[in-house]
C-alpha cells in the first residue's frame, strides 16, 4: 500500500493504471483534461500505457472501442458536452458486447465554472441503459475506476464514470493498491455481437435489456451504495450521490441531529434500499450535485404520503453546484455568523485574455476591417478567443458549441446576411469545424472564415492541436477552400492595419474565404522556453 | 483541531504553489489535508481562489463552509477582501501589500489599503518588496507562507524543509532566496 496527494481526476488516472488499462484517450476539456495530463506524464516515466489526445470526444470514443474489441482495457475521458460529440459510439457502444474493460470518464460541470451548460451525464447513463459510477472522494475515485473496469468485464457493458468539477480539481491522500496486468489480445470469436446490423442489433438491445437486472442486483449488493438506518421509525431520512455526500456529512456532523442516510455511489439505483430508507423516514432529503435525478425519480407523477426535499420542492437551489451552505440551509440551519459586511463596492475580475495575446491582434484587426458596413455578423466558437466577446474587444456574437462559428454562419449567409465573419481556433476547428467548412466549400457560402492558429489548445492548458500549423493551410485547401481566397496572415500588433486590409478585402469577396491568423500563443511559448 | 484557509489572487500569481507548501508540511506533520483548486478559464488573469483545509480529524467537505475560516491569505490586495464571508468571527486576512491592475475599475490604492486595515486581523506585507530584498520577486509566494506560518498549525521547520526540497531541483541559490523570503515573510 502506498500513498499519492492526487487531485480526483488524477485518483481516475492512477485507478485506471492500477486497472492494467493498455490504452487512454481524450479530448481536453476543463474539468477533465488533468486525467489525461497525468496518465501522459505517466507514461512518459513508465513507458505504459499508450496515451494520446484526439481529434474530438467521438473520435477518442471509438479508438477506446476498439482497444476493447481486441480484448485490451481503455479509458476514455471528456467533459460533460463533450460527450454530446461523442453520442454515436457512446450510446451504439452500449449494444456491442464490450470485450476488454471500456470506461468512460464524463466530467460534469455544475455551476458552469468553465462549460456552456450543467447537462448532467447519469441522464445519458439512463439513456445508453448501462451503469454509472460516481465517486464522492479522491480515494473512491480510484477504487471506484478500479472497480468500473471489472465491472465491464464481468456485464459486458461500457461503465460511465461521473466526476464533477470540485472533486475533479480538489487534491487529497490516496492509498493505492498493487497495480493488475495488461490483458491479452483477445478477438471476440463471434463478429456479430460488434456488427449491428438491424437482425444482430435487436438481438444486443434485447441482450442489454436482459442485463438491467445484473445491473440492479450490483447496485443492491455494492458497498459504494451504503444504508445506516438511525432512530425510530417516521424520522428524517437523507439520500446523497456523489459529493452531496461530503456536504451532508459536513453539516451534519456539525449538529446533533441524527438522519438515517443513503449514499448512492452506484446506478442504476439501489431500489431496495431506497424503499428501505422510505419505510424508516417521513422526509427525505435529496442531496445531490447537478440535476435532481434521484429526486425526480422518487417523486414520479403521482401522490404518495412521504415528503421528498431537494432541488423540484425549492428546499435547494434548481441551478448552480451544491456547497456546504446550500445543504446547510436545505436542513433548516441558520447560516452561520461571519464579520460584519464591508461597505465597499468590489470590482469584479473576470478572466481575460493575456496582455499581448495574439488573439487580440486578430481581434483590433477584424474590429477595423468591419467599420463602415450598416451590419455584421461575427459568430464564434469554445476557447480563449471566446474571451473576446468581453470587453474592451467585444468583436463577436456567439459561443454555442464546438465548431458551431463555422455551421452558423453558412446558415447566416445562406439566410441572405452579409457580412459574416466565422471566428474559430484552430484546435476547435479540428474539432468540428471542419466539417461545417465542407459545407461551405461545397455551396461556396458567402463568408469569412478566420482561424485563429495559436499552435495550441490553449485555454485547458497549452495540449498540442492535433493537426501542426504548418499543415492547416493545407486542410483547408483539400477541403475545396480556393487558393486565390485563403490567406495566412501573421497576427501581430506591428501588422494590424495590413491585416485588417487583408481581411476587409476577403469579406468584400462575394464567396468563401479563409484567413488564418497565424502566431503562436504566449503562455505555449513561454512554457517551450522553460523546457 | 482544524484549520481552514481561503487562499486568493488573480491567475498567474502563484497562489497554488504557496498552497501546496502548507499543505504538503500540513501532511508532513500527520495532519489530513485537501485543497480544492481552480482550473481552466478562470485562470485566465481572473481572480481565483483555492481551499485549503487542514485537521487531525477526518476532512469531509473539499469546501470551506461559509463562517468557518480561520484565514485568508492573499496574494493581491483587492483580492482580499472578496470571501470575507467564508472567515469566522476572530480570524485573520494576511494579505500582501501589493495590487495587480488588470481591470479598469480598480480602486484607488490608498482607500483600499484603509478599508483592508480596517478589518480585524488583517496584516498587509510588503511582499514583493521583501521578496525583491531576498533577492527575487518570484519569492514573492513565499513570503506570503512565512507572514502566514506564525498562525498555521505547522511548525516553521517543516515549512523551511518543504521550500528546500519543492525548490531543490533549480539549485542553491534559488533555495537560499525563497528560504529568506520565508523568514522576511515570518518576520
């Protein structure tokens, strides 16, 4: 037994290491990218496992598939919405017959600390019909990663994990166990079961079906899943998931109160146990963080006599993450005294970006190019760059999801707006933007396209983008882009009204254009300096 | 015992490093620690805030509940006075002297420097002055986790074995310098 201060996302990394894992793969994306990040400082030491960062979260998705259909362990990891780009094989993968252990890691992001939305993955665990694991510390994290993978082996099924971002990015003692070997290459004998075909699909759906109640049964029996019944019947009664349960513990540990408490660490949910807990109380208390899943569950459509309180009854906020003030309030505690309120208005500080960030030449460049037209319209995308619809640049309009700057504005200019400037980075335009560019190529939409190539993805840390710069032109080239209309700039203060030059011209052109803004990010730069 | 820290600065400033040196001599000493961080777009030269939290018992909550702390240690001075709500009656802001001007509406020096005094317990550090002194101003940190190391339920040893080891690797004299930034800080 030895110790490690892992943060929860790195407790993954090791639990999968520890599991005989041969493969990870990953898209960065805050809360999740420093499991990636460790498992490639890890094997950079060690020489095992193959890590490797992807095109995007489906392309990540269905490299792990395939390291299990050989019989291999893999672990996938994204944040939350990047396991909408990842759908596909996720919700197809729950129908194959899973060979080598498949895990994937999907971090949620209550509270929206660095995401678009809170959207809560154990939906998506429902969806797919397959379990999910949510660890509510740095050392369950890595017993319950451990677990996940045999747990795989032994149903045959892909297992989510759910992380959210205080446990992701909050460091602790972990004990670690003996690391288990890699598994042999092993080909399924019978192709059907990865082959789904409509007549081998129905047969795996029924198949998957068949195994909900395999799934309960370990959802009854898991020690992850724990009842401590307190008191007399008709008292109060607690039910945690995840992190909730630290919260609760918290506060209640704090007071002399006594509640009969559920932890749910494992789904789908321990039935038994909750209709135990429901038999003993005559209120409930749903604490857990992201959406009231559980809650809803219990509530159902129709009367019942037990009180259910959480997010639905208003005894919690329906937004936001849970904190220790929250649960604290939700139990009927007064908030506790701290000092008198200053009298004194606090500017606020919000991110911004880098003082000499190319982006902002990219962006004075763009702002000048645009003056003078009656109306523009300049869409954009998820990165640093997105910073720039703050103040002092606001240079763009729109941040939906990654890649939508590019499909947006083929839309726009197909609707008859002019001018329209699609604004992306280069990693997110890898991502998905390129797609969206093939659109355009194939109708030649009447739009700019600039992509902003810093070398890197930069806001989750400085990972290398998956295509090197000097090959971007060329993509956008063999896409069908024309020549005489793709301009590389070098984005740079000491350019900016030659640029902005460049760029007026290319959103005068009646067509597709494409610029790319070319200089290497700071932070990148300076940590290449370092090493 | 426990001891709960809201640590604050803007991104860039070196607020988890000086974290992790508490921490780690906290662990050192056998106590139980975590720290719950900030990653991702805040720290894009936002402001950022981390917990700390150190006991010999059994830490549930990554979180400070609000009313709890027993500190905030800051590396900026506007940046202290943000989670005054998280301090229990009777616990100390150290904070360094010095403002990181990134935003328009930054206060004037002066007025802000009067409303920090003003709190009960407050102590402001000349950090970077003192960090210039010991001979670098990337000390900077480290003076703050020596104006802090009188209160924290650590010994000064172990914090002085810490700095040594976490800057052993860029040599000597880098070690002397943060070592005297410590004591600079301890006062």
């Amino acid at each position: 037994m030895t110790e490690m201060v892992l943060l929860g996302d790195e407790a993954v990394a090791m639990g999968a290491v520890h599991a005989g894992i041969s493969a990870a793969y990953a898209y960065p994306g805050t809360p999740s990218t420093e499991i990636t990040e460790f498992l490639i400082r890890y094997a950079a030491k060690k020489g095992k496992p193959y890590v490797a960062w992807s095109a995007n979260e489906k392309t990540a998705y269905e490299e792990a598939m395939g390291v299990s259909m050989v019989g291999k362990r893999a672990l996938v990891s994204m944040k939350h919405v990047g396991l909408n780009v990842a759908a596909d094989p996720f919700m197809n993968s729950a129908i194959v017959t899973i060979n080598g252990g498949l895990v994937v890691a999907s971090a949620d992001d209550p509270g929206m600390h660095s995401s678009q939305n809170e959207q809560d993955s154990r939906y998506y665990a429902e969806f797919a019909r397959i379990p999910c694991m949510e660890p509510a510390d740095q050392q369950q994290a890595y017993l319950m990663t451990r677990a996940a993978f045999d747990y795989s082996e032994r149903f045959k099924v892909p297992i989510m994990l759910r992380l959210v971002t205080r446990l992701a990015h909050s460091r602790a003692v972990v004990q670690l166990d003996q690391g288990r070997d890699e598994n042999p290459l092993a080909k399924p004998g019978d192709p059907t079961s990865w082959t789904l075909l409509p007549a081998n699909a129905r047969k795996q759906w029924r198949n998957l079906l068949n195994r909900q109640k395999d799934f309960l049964a370990y959802s009854e029996e898991t020690e992850f899943n724990t009842l401590n019944l307190v008191g007399e019947k008709g008292g109060i009664g607690v039910i945690t998931s995840g992190i909730g349960r630290n919260y609760f513990l918290e506060i209640a540990g704090s007071t002399d109160c006594s509640y009969s408490h559920l932890h749910i660490g494992v789904y789908p949910v321990p039935v038994q146990k909750i209709r135990a807990l429901a038999a003993h109380a005559s209120v409930i208390y749903l604490f857990e963080d992201g959406y009231p899943y559980i809650e809803r569950m219990l509530k159902g459509l129709l009367p019942q006599s037990i009180d259910i309180r959480g997010k639905e009854s208003g005894h919690l906020p329906p937004d936001g993450e849970l904190s220790p003030e929250v649960v604290r309030a939700a139990l009927g505690f007064e908030a506790l005294p701290s000092p008198e309120p200053i009298q004194f208005k606090l500017p606020t500080r919000p991110p911004q970006l880098c003082k000499g960030c190319p982006h902002s030449d990219t962006y004075e460049a763009l702002k000048a190019a645009l003056a003078g037209f009656s109306q523009t319209l300049t869409t954009s995308d998820i990165g640093c760059y997105t910073l720039g619809a703050l103040p002092p640049y606001k240079a763009i309009e729109s941040c939906v999801c990654m890649g939508a700057s590019v499909s947006m504005a083929v839309g726009a200019s197909a609707a008859g707006f002019h001018p329209v400037v699609a604004v992306v980075g280069d990693s997110t335009f890898l991502h998905s933007g390129v797609t969206g560019l093939m659109d355009a190529a194939t109708r030649n939409a009447n739009m700019t396209l600039i992509i902003l190539d810093n070398q890197t993805v930069g806001m989750t840390g400085g990972q290398p983008t998956i295509l090197p710069s000097s090959r971007l032109k060329q993509a956008v080239l063999g896409i069908g882009v024309d020549p005489e209309h793709c301009q590389v700039i070098e984005t740079h203060r000491k350019n900016r009204e030659e640029n902005s030059r460049i760029i007026r011209k290319e959103i005068e052109y009646q067509g597709l254009s494409v610029i790319i803004a070319v200089r290497e990010c700071l932070e990148t730069a300076k940590k290449a300096k370092k090493n | 015992m426990k001891y709960d820290i809201v640590l604050a600065g803007v991104g860039g400033q070196g607020v988890l490093s000086l974290s992790a040196i508490i921490a780690s001599s906290a662990m050192r000493e056998g106590l139980e620690v975590k720290q719950s961080e900030v990653h991702g777009m805040a720290q894009r030269g936002g402001a950022v805030l981390a917990h700390l939290r150190l006991s010999d018992k059994r830490i549930h909550s990554d979180l400070i509940p609000k009313g709890t702390a027993q500190m905030i240690l800051s590396m900026e001075l506007l940046e202290a006075l943000r989670y005054l709500d998280f301090l229990s009656p009777g616990a100390r802001v150290v904070t360094a002297q010095n403002p990181f001007i990134n935003i328009p509406d930054y206060p004037e020096l002066d007025q802000l420097i009067s409303v920090v005094k003003g709190l009960p317990g407050a102590i402001i550090v000349d950090a970077e002055k003192m960090a210039k002194e010991a001979g670098s101003v990337r000390a900077t940190n480290m003076v703050m986790v020596g104006a802090a190391s009188s209160f924290l339920p650590v010994k000064r040893e172990t914090l002085l074995a810490l700095i040594e080891e976490t800057f052993a690797r860029k040599g000597e004299k880098v070690v002397e310098i943060n070592k005297k930034a410590f004591e600079a800080g301890r006062g």
